[in-house]
C-alpha cells in the first residue's frame, strides 16, 4: 500500500502551489497583489485574511478570470515560504 508522507504543511495531494506578488510591509502586514495559476496572471481586486494557524496565513480573495470575479482562497506558508491555493479550484 503507497503511502505519502508529508514534510511540509503545505505538500499534501489537494494544495497546489502558485507564484505570487504581494507587498509586505514594516509592521508585518501581507497584501497579495497577482497571482499566477498555470501560467496565467490574475490581478487580485480584493483580498481580506481570515483567522488560520501560526504558521500561515489564510486570504479570502477576488479575482477577475476573462471579465467575471472570481473566489479565491489563497495561503501563504511563512515557514517554507511558498503560496498555495486548493486544488480543487481550478480556473
């Protein structure tokens, strides 16, 4: 039987990782700015963080996809330094 073992807290089968641009500012605040999924760029329009764990951080987000917002739950790993959404959005 194949089993997966996870390292990190984001590795697991329905995350899926995705580049990026956010701002970052001195007080420790993160506003994620575009994201990139599967070789597309998305202007975020609106994004508002929701409660999540220590380590993360947890964006409840909206884009716009070909003229219709979209929603986006996007998270930010702080330890690994990596941003992933749930694989089963698919845009």
């Amino acid at each position: 039987m194949a089993k997966h073992v996870s390292k990190t807290t984001y590795d697991c089968a329905p995350y899926k990782i995705v580049t990026v641009i956010a701002s970052f500012s001195l007080e420790g605040k993160v506003q994620p700015l575009y994201v990139g999924i599967d070789g597309n760029s998305y202007k975020i329009e609106s994004c508002w963080m929701k409660p999540s764990f220590k380590n993360s951080l947890d964006f409840n987000c909206r884009i716009i996809d070909n003229g219709t917002v979209k929603p986006l739950s996007l998270s930010y790993h702080k330890v690994e330094d990596v941003w992933v959404i749930s694989d089963m959005y698919m845009l």
